[in-house]
C-alpha cells in the first residue's frame, strides 16, 4: 500500500494574478480590486484584456491606507 506523503508541497501561484485569484487570496473582493485599479489606487500589468496583479501592488495598497493602532509603541 502507497504511503501518504507527510509534507505535501504547497500550491504554487502564479506571480502575477487576475483580480478574481488575488481576491481568494488578499481577502479583498473582487470588485474593490477592480474599483482600485480603475481609481489609479491599486497597480497592474494590462495584458491584452485581462489586468494583473502583482503581490506587491497589494502589499503597497495596504502600506498607503493602514490604520496604525493608536497604542503601539513608536520607534523615534
């Protein structure tokens, strides 16, 4: 009988992603992607029809709008 593997390897993604993968994988809807990007909030590669996303983009996304809690220690 065949063993099961116990690490099994992760699911690879794609660097880049359409705004219905990056929503699944962000948490942020697919819509409010969209919205971003049409907005110039959010950046993206066109590739023929379809706009993609990169990590990063979003990651710079949530640097520019974070809500710093007002309790955490500064380090001046």
């Amino acid at each position: 009988m065949a063993k099961k593997e116990d690490n099994p390897k992760p699911a690879m993604l794609p660097m880049l992603k359409t705004p219905e993968l990056m929503s699944r994988v962000s948490g942020i809807g697919e819509n409010k992607l969209r919205d971003l990007m049409d907005n110039g909030e959010l950046e993206y590669l066109q590739n023929g029809n379809r706009r993609l996303i990169a990590d990063a983009a979003i990651w710079d996304y949530y640097e520019r709008n974070k809500i710093v809690a007002e309790n955490q220690e500064r380090g001046d």
